[in-house]
C-alpha cells in the first residue's frame, strides 16, 4: 500500500487503478466519460481545477510529491494536464494501476490547441497549455511548431519506453471499446463510446 499523511488524516490510495499519460486534446474528456460508464471514479484536471497547484508545485516547484499524490484520494483514474507528466511516480507508487496513451495526429494536435488557445494569449505558467513542453500557442512561430512537436513526440516515444507493454495500452479513439475494455479486464459496454468536447460545446 501507499500512504499519505494529508492535514484531514490516513489515507489509503490503494484504489488508483488508471491514468492517461495522452496529452491534453487528445480525447482526455471523452476518456473521462468512458471511464464513468466503466463504473470506475475519473477525476479530469480540466473539470478540477482546484487540484491542480498540488500537481504544479510538485512537477515544477520542488513541491510535496505526497500532496501531489494525495489529490488522488477518492479516485480511480486520472487524466489531463499536468497528471500525463507523472506517470513514473504514479507507476512506483501503485504497482498494480495501468496506463492508457491515447494518441492523436501530431499535426492535427497541434492545430486543434492553437484554436482553443486564441483567446488566451498570456500562457505563461509551465503548468498550463503544455508550457512545459516549450508550446506556444499564440500566434505560433514555424520554429515554435517544430519545438512543441518534437516535445510531443518525445513524451508519447518515452512513455513507452519507460512504462512495461503490459501495463500500457497506446490508444486510438477510432478503435472504440473492445481494446479498452480488454485491457481493463472488463465487459465491453452497451453504450455508444463517448465523445466530449466542452470547450467546444
């Protein structure tokens, strides 16, 4: 077991099962819906926002990997930025939970958060916006591209590198439940597999 010692008290997180190490805006809100239907407790960072300082302060400010770990508690799978750049932590902390690398097209990735980060042109924060892959979605510069997409590539190459093929599924949205819910060990469901986009809604 791994334990916390959080301000309300023990904690136990033995019920972490699953988190996505995809990047954001590659089907993380769609992913969270699924795992509603898979009966399982999902917390996606985009939809908490109040859990994400521990993870910042962690990740980029020499902050408390328990507090970081400790916004878990409750949860069963997680998702979204910055949770996708923990995975060796969460990995060495639940010998049992596994990993899903959900993936899109580079390019169309890329495209899609420029879109959605048009009305945002002051991202500084490492922790937001995939800053801390060298981003920059505002009015991008071709060199500006060309970093981000390396960055992209790279984490997608090292999380499957560093994480073992059985404790990985890489991912498609097109490949629907079955390889899913085969490598969740559960029934596929009757449901029509979700898709979300509330910052396009």
């Amino acid at each position: 077991s791994f334990w916390i010692w959080p301000m309300c008290g023990l904690v136990t997180l033995d019920a972490f099962k699953l988190l996505d190490v995809g990047a954001p805006r590659t089907g993380t809100q769609s992913f969270h819906d699924a795992m509603k239907i898979l009966n399982l407790n999902p917390v996606h960072s985009g939809y908490h926002m109040e859990i994400r300082p521990a993870l910042c302060k962690y990740l980029f400010r020499n902050g408390s990997l328990d507090d970081a770990l400790g916004v878990l508690d409750g949860f069963d799978a997680a998702m979204d930025e910055p949770f996708m750049l923990m995975y060796e932590e969460i990995m060495a902390a639940f010998p049992e939970a596994k990993f899903v690398l959900t993936i899109s097209d580079a390019e169309s990735w890329f495209d899609n958060y420029v879109e959605l980060m048009r009305p945002y042109q002051n991202v500084t924060d490492e922790c937001t916006a995939m800053r801390s892959w060298g981003c920059i979605f505002a009015s991008p510069t071709q060199e500006d591209r060309d970093i981000c997409l390396r960055n992209y590539h790279r984490h997608n190459q090292r999380v499957q590198e560093i994480i073992p093929p059985e404790r990985l599924l890489v991912y498609n949205w097109s490949d629907g439940w079955a390889p899913l819910a085969h490598f969740l060990d559960v029934a596929i469901p009757a449901e029509t597999f979700p898709h979300e986009d509330f910052w396009r809604s």
